[in-house]
C-alpha cells in the first residue's frame, strides 16, 4: 500500500501537470486566425469550412498580443487599427497580394493605422486606393507611429483606376515616426506626392522595395518624390528601384527626386533610379553615404546641396546630363565614379580637389567643372 509520502507526491504531480495545460491569462500560446470573406476557412487552407472571421478587423479586435492572422485572397473594406495591446501580430495574406486591403468609398485617411506597438508585422497585403471613390480627399497607405520594430513585408500598395493623379489619390505609400521600421520588398505604384516618408526621431531600413510612378497616360506636375527622409530620421536604403516605366506615355521626368535626403547619416546602398529629375538631392544630409546607384533617363544623378561630409562612389550614368554635382556641401569624398555622357561639376571653394570643398578621386566623366575632378575617357 502506497505510503503517505507517496500519495503527497503523486497528488502534487497531478496538480501540476493540471496546472501546465491550463494557459494563465497573459501566458497563453501564440493563437492563429483566419480571415475569409466567405466565413469559411482553415485550419489549413482557405478551401477549409471552419468558421473564420469575415474581416480583418474583426481577427484584429479579437486577437491577443502574439497571434496569428491568415488572410485569404478577398476584398476587404474598413480602416485597419494596430494599437498596444496587439504586440507581436502578424497578419499575413495567404496569397501573395490576394488580401486587398481598402477604406470604404466615402472615406479618405490612412488606410492602416499603427500606433504604440512593438513587433508587428504584415505580410503580402494589397493596400489599395481606386480613385473612382466618393471620398473628397486623398488617402497614405500606411501610418507608423509611436512604436518598435515594425516589420512590413512585400507588401503592394497603389492607386488603381483609369485617372489615378485625380479623386482620392494614394498621397503617401507609407510613412514612419517610429523607431526600427524595415520595409522588406513589395512596391509602391502611382501615388501622388510621396513613395515613402522617414519622419524626426525615427529610424527606417528599407530593403529590395520598388517604387513606380507612372500614372498611365497622365501628365503630372513632377512634384513628388520616392523616397523623402526629413531631418532627425535615420535611414537605410538598400536595393531600391525608383522611377517610371518607359511605357508611361508620357515623355517628361515623371519624379521631381528620387530620393531626399535632408537626414544626417543616411546610406543609400545599390540603388537603381530612372526617368526623375534628381536621382538622389541632398539637401542638408550631413556625411551621406552613396555606394552604388545605377541613374538612367534623368537630368541629374546626384546633386548635393547643402551639408558637409559624406562618401560618394559607385555612381554609373546612362542618358543623364550632370552626373554628380556640388552645389554647397563640402568635405564629402566623391569617388570611383563612372559618368558616362555626362557632367561632374563642383561650385563650393576650398582647399580640395581644384580648389573645391570635396574630394575627388578616380572619376570618370564627359566634362568637368572645375576642370580635374573627372577623367574623360579617351575617344
């Protein structure tokens, strides 16, 4: 017969293995959820006929910090709002681009709104804007503030319709206040003022995204800008595509800049920039690092404005008039570049290269201003 002991210790075992399957409020396992339009789906796949949630606010609202949201390909209609307690969620199209993600017709605003957040990320969505709405205003795709470590991935946001410069407009792709930001592949198409926009106090790494501004057959005002990142923010790019498709119809630049830059420290690594006015403006980016940009079909390729210090190299030119240009920053390192057919030119004074304010070292170039910043190739 058992002993007392014995009982004592079997009892407390039980008890605890009783304890461990029970999930305590706060401790609960990571839960996912399905989102269909049709109600039905999961637990595997979007053929399933488990009753899912028909929007994905409804998954947002009863989801719990850590969870899982699978969207399946469908049309869904209504803000989406990321607030505190949705820590760690990750919402994510089951099909790359079939979850589209809109704001009802008669509404203009921000079409996902993140707020004091850590760790969210979203995956694969369609974030649309037909500008055929009602909605008396323009639209920003995506809205980060207040948070850490958001992570947008592939995501496809775009003005659709036949006028997409006109009715309720894509503004603004995606813009970010907030603190480890990374934007991971996917594109931007056809939005009007701004690509993407790194405000003060944020930092945003930005890596493998495409930015299109072609507005079918429309003629607009050349105003925008790719990728803008204001003073305070601290930005990476790399491998960044930025311009509009030979085939827009259009014959002028169809970007005022491709990348602004008035943050300090900004890299910008293996970008590829077409048909803008400026690829890349530094405009008060104090030691800006440039190390592969690839400029095509442009008037300028760089174009440094205002600042100081900085490295400027793997500059490759194709059907751009200057090359690379200094206007009033000085002590940057401009070198290794190829300009092919176009200018090298540098308006500041000072004890470097020519008399400039920079250096300059193993450039190539059509011409030069001053003369001795740049090579030309032999004829």
């Amino acid at each position: 017969m058992p002993s007392s002991i014995q009982r004592v210790t079997s009892i407390t075992t039980l008890a605890a293995l009783l304890l461990g399957a029970i999930a305590l409020p706060g401790t609960a396992a990571a839960g996912t959820r399905w989102v269909d339009d049709d109600g039905r789906a999961g637990p595997t796949t979007c053929n399933g006929t488990k009753v899912a949630r028909k929007t994905i606010k409804g998954a947002i609202t009863a989801s719990a910090a850590g969870d899982l949201i699978k969207v399946c390909p469908g049309v869904y209609a209504g803000q989406l709002v990321f607030t505190g307690a949705k820590n760690g969620l990750t919402v994510r199209s089951m099909t790359p681009g079939g979850a589209k993600v809109r704001l009802p017709a008669a509404e203009s605003g921000t079409i996902i709104d993140v707020a004091n957040v850590t760790g969210l990320t979203l995956k694969g969505l369609a974030i649309q804007s037909p500008t055929g709405d009602a909605c008396g205003g323009s639209r920003t795709g995506v809205s980060i503030a207040s948070s850490t470590g958001v992570s947008l991935q592939k995501l496809s946001l775009r003005a659709t319709g036949t006028a997409t410069l006109t009715g309720c407009t894509l503004d603004t792709g995606i813009t970010s206040s907030a603190s480890a930001t990374t934007i991971s592949g996917g594109s931007i198409v056809d939005f009007s003022s701004d690509g993407v926009v790194a405000y003060s106090g944020g930092s945003l790494l930005v890596d493998g995204l495409s930015l299109t501004f072609a507005h079918a057959a429309e003629s607009p005002a050349t105003i925008a800008n790719g990728i803008n990142a204001q003073s305070g923010a601290a930005v990476t790019l790399r491998n960044v595509t930025i311009g509009g498709p030979a085939t827009a119809g259009v014959s002028t630049s169809l970007l005022s800049k491709g990348i602004q830059d008035w943050a300090p420290g900004m890299v910008i690594e293996n970008a590829t920039i077409s048909r803008v006015r400026t690829a890349i403006e530094v405009d008060n980016g104090d030691d800006v690092t440039v190390d592969g940009l690839s400029v095509s079909s442009s008037t300028t390729g760089v174009r440094l404005v205002a600042g100081s210090g900085g490295d400027i190299s793997g500059v490759v030119t194709s059907d751009v008039t200057t090359g690379i240009k200094a206007e009033g920053l000085t002590g940057a390192t401009i070198h290794d570049n190829t300009l092919t057919g176009a200018s090298c030119v540098d308006n500041t004074s000072g004890s470097k290269t020519a008399g400039t304010g920079n250096t300059w070292t193993n450039n190539t170039a059509a011409s030069s201003s001053p003369f001795g910043l740049c090579e030309t190739p032999p004829m």
